[in-house]
C-alpha cells in the first residue's frame, strides 16, 4: 500500500524533472566571453581543441552554471581536457583544485604527472 501512495508523487516529480530539462535544452544559455576566450586560447593542447566540436565545452558549462568567481575540484581528471578550460578560467576570482589518486600506480603516476 505504501509503495502506491508514493507512485504518483514519484511520477509526478519524474515528470516535472523531465520537464525542466526539455525547457533548459530548449533555450541555450549565453556563453560567457571569458569562458569562451578559455575554450578558443592557443594555449590550449591542438588535440584536445579538436575535440571541442564533440564534447561543447561552452554549452555544458553554461549548462551547469560555472561562473569565474566559483571554486572547483575536478574529481580524478583524465589527461587535461577540462583543466586546460576551467584553470585559465577561474584563475583570476575563482578557485580551481583537482583530486588526484594516490602515487604507486605507474599508469596513474603518468596522468597524475601530467
């Protein structure tokens, strides 16, 4: 019985949640300048710009609402895609850190050193 009480408020919710996201996909959010002079830098690695028309550096992070003034940790980065963005971004108000495992691994210590 229980179960079917919470039924409708769990689709109800499923629904709105669908909802928003259809809005949000719908309306594309303006790019902010300093994020996309980051994205556009020559500074950047050519391979990883490469993939940009792929991955929507700018959209996504737009998306997710990161501003110049926010602090980030960047979980286990792979090989730098990302930071190569977000560091030259937030580096002038915001705060970037990145977690990486712990040494020993020699795979690891490879992208760790990178």
């Amino acid at each position: 019985m229980t179960m079917q009480l919470l039924r409708r408020p769990l689709l109800a919710a499923g629904l709105a949640l669908v909802s928003v996201c259809a809005a949000a996909a719908g309306k594309p959010a303006s790019i902010d300048p300093a994020l996309q002079s980051a994205i556009d830098s020559s500074a950047r690695t050519p391979d990883f710009a490469k993939r940009d028309s792929a991955r929507h550096p700018g959209p996504e992070l737009t998306f997710f609402g990161l501003t110049p003034s926010q602090t980030v940790l960047e979980l286990w980065p792979g090989g730098g895609y990302w930071t190569e963005i977000m560091g030259p971004y937030l580096a002038s108000q915001g705060h970037y850190y990145v977690a990486l495992p712990a040494p020993g691994d020699a795979e690891e210590d490879k992208v760790a050193a990178k």
